[in-house]
C-alpha cells in the first residue's frame, strides 16, 4: 500500500504496525525523481508492506525530527520503531531484502 504522508499523519500511519518504509523526497530533487519509479514498482509488488512518501518541502518537521540531512532518504520501521535509516538511492531487490529481514 502506498500512502502520501503530512507532518500530522505520518505518526499515524507509523503507528498502524507491521513494517512501514518511509520516503523522504522533494519534487526538484533529481535522484528522488528517479528513486520514484523503484518506490512506487516495490509499494505494487508487496501490498503487505505500508509505503509512504513524505515530501520534505511541504513537510520539515518529521525530517528535522529524524534528523534527515539528504534526499532521498528511505526509513524503514517495524511496528513504529525505527530500523534503520538510508540515505540515497536503494535499488528495488535491496530494499526487499531489508524488508525481508524484518518479517
């Protein structure tokens, strides 16, 4: 499933359970135009996992929170608690294989 995410609901969906993957990108940021693509391909192949895309921009507090320096940068969480943090581009079979671990 794959959300678009606020300041205000991102808490929300984080808190739903299960693994969440957390997009942190803004719309002049070229490599998160093309992560894009490898994001929304990976939220179809595994509707099981909450995608979401915040965009930066719009939505400074829960970058500054994460502290959140580059973009893109993806988070991956587990029943709300953070799992780790990457920055830049991560290819598709990668980020399965990081989401793969936390089942």
């Amino acid at each position: 499933m794959k959300l678009d995410v606020t300041d205000s609901t991102v808490e929300d969906v984080l808190m739903n359970g299960g693994i969440t993957v957390l997009d942190f990108w803004a719309p002049w940021c070229g490599p998160c135009r093309e992560y894009g693509p490898i994001i929304d391909e990976f939220a179809l192949e595994n509707p099981n996992i909450t995608v979401a895309k915040i965009n930066v921009e719009e939505n400074p507090l829960i970058a500054n929170k994460h502290g959140i320096r580059s973009i893109p940068t993806t988070m991956l969480f587990k029943d709300g608690q953070i799992i780790t943090k990457v920055p830049g581009i991560i290819q598709k079979h990668k980020l399965k294989e990081f989401t793969d671990n936390l089942a």
